[in-house]
DNA sequence: TTGAATTAGTTGCATAACTAACTATATGTC
DNA sequence: GACATATAGTTAGTTATGCAACTAATTCAA
C-alpha cells in the first residue's frame, strides 16, 4: 500500500468531525456553566423550533440531518423536560405538530447568546470568505453523498 | 433577538458535523457491503495503530481525538473481534499498549482502498486548493477551542 | 371499495459519546 | 520511607446514533 492513501487518510481527522465535535464540546460546556441542562443535540431541535414552532417530526428530521428514531427520541427527551409537546394533527393523524412551551421561549435568547459567543471563539482569525468557502465545500461533499 | 443570531447559526449545520456525519455513513456502509463487521470508529483506532503499532492507550486518546473511556471501549470491543490485544508495559505497568493481531492485517490494505474511495465520491468537484483551506480553517478552529 | 403501496412515527438492539467517580501504579517531596 | 500528587486505565449512568422491524394512518389503483 502507498503511502499516499495514508496521506488522504489523514484528512478524515478534519473533514470527519474533530472540529466540530469541538465546538459540540465547548457549548455543551457553556451550557452546563450557565445551568442550562439540556444537551446540544436537544439545543438543534428547539433552535428549529424557535424559527418555526408546530414542525413536524419528519420536518425536523430534514432540517437537523437526523433520523426518525433521533427525532423520535429527541422529542420524547424534550416532552419529559416540558420543553415541547405533541399534538396530533387534525388533517393527518399520522403526523405530530411540536410546539415549544413556555419554559422554551425563555431559553432562546440565553441559549442563542452562548451559541453566538461559542461561534466567534471558534471562528477567531477566520474570514468572512473562508467561512464561506468552507460551508461551500462541505456542502458539496454532503450533496455528493446524499 | 436578531435575525443575525440565526443567520449565524446555521453554520452549526455544516460546520457541525452534517459533512462528516455523512462521510461516516457512506463508509460504514461500504464496508458493511464488502462484509467488513467493524464500525467506523474501530477503524480509526486500527488506522493509527497501522500507521504505527503498539500505542498506549493515551496515544490512541491522542490521536484520535477521543476520550479515555472511548478508547478503553474501543478496545474492548476490537480484542473481543480478535483484532487486537492488549499487553501491560514493563516498563510501567499502568500503560497498556496496544497491538495489531495477523487479522488486522488483512484488513488493512481493503479498507484503506475503501475509505479513498468513500473520500474521492465525497470530494468529487472539490479541488485541492480548497481542501487545503478547509483543512486549515478547521485546524483554526479547532485550535481556537482546544 | 377493497387491497397494495406509501408515509409518519415508534421500538429494540448494538455501538459510541460525555461526565464523574473509581482503582492501581508511579513520582516527587519532606 | 511515607504521604501527597499525578497519571493510565476502568466502570457506571445518561444521552445519542444507526439499522431493521414494526404499527397506524393515508393514498392510490384495479
């Protein structure tokens, strides 16, 4: 085996999650100093939320990247936490509108502050245009795999 | 809240891990279909150990970016595969380094011609200048959080 | 209008992550 | 030499992911 196919190995490190699961950490963490006890994967659903409430699950679904059985139990976690609630839809039974509870609305500014402040960290000595070409070429290699 | 808050914060879906969350997926998925029963993440620590054999537990900490109680897991689950094997340093007798067995071995060479398959589907209209770049950006950010 | 196919969501099982608390060995200082 | 501290690794509990199999509701078509 070449040498090179270590070489292209070695961007899996990068490209495969390192930096992300970084910033993953470090708002987890600002989180938990504020103590604001819900995980950031629970923060990717309400933000959602936050921009449209009453989303169905499977609209969640494609708007956080996740699975249905992610969903499903994001949402169960949420419910327990008086987060959301389901609601069955009238025109389709089959389908759950979530909506933000009160508790929520109150977690949105503080939470969107943190999320914001963890974002410039991260993004110390990063331009503008390399942010963008950045989320260009990840983009592009998401919609080759798709 | 301003709407800026949000623009900012969909960066999270791609910088947070939506790109190599889909790399993830397509390999295990290869090596599912060539009848490879290993996971993604087992394969990173046997690509470290590939490149050099008989790492500490902490240097396969370090090298891939996980945590002691991943790595302890990691390992436990690839000696239950018969695909390495602990062995206590005499030097100091806290320190487990680990080896490849004969079976990893075979592995290697398929699932590294794998893996740059996965990356040459994943990278396809992506030139090498802006690899780099991304490579960069995310080693700053990176940094900036560590 | 009945029966097949599709869609929305749930459940079960295995793997993996993070945190915190733990054991065992080693080191360093008085 | 003995005790405090640091280091390597393990264990336990909670959350999350991926996959496959499942239920229930809806739609489409013969």
């Amino acid at each position: 085996m070449s040498d090179n196919q270590f070489k292209r190995g070695e961007l899996y490190s990068f490209i495969t999650g390192v930096a992300s699961t970084a910033i993953a950490r470090r708002l987890q963490k600002n989180f938990k100093q504020h103590g604001i006890d819900i995980t950031i994967e629970q923060w990717s659903v309400l933000y959602h939320l936050w921009k449209q409430d009453g989303l169905s699950q499977q609209e969640l679904c494609n708007a956080t990247f996740k699975d249905k059985p992610s969903i499903t139990r994001l949402v169960d976690n949420l419910e327990k936490l008086k987060l959301v609630k389901r609601v069955a839809s009238v025109e389709d039974r089959r389908i759950n509108m979530i909506y933000l509870s009160g508790a929520a609305a109150t977690l949105r500014d503080q939470t969107m502050e943190m999320a914001n402040q963890t974002l410039n960290e991260a993004l110390g000595g990063v331009s503008t245009e390399e942010i963008e070409m950045c989320k260009s070429v990840l983009q592009r290699v998401y919609d080759n795999l798709k």
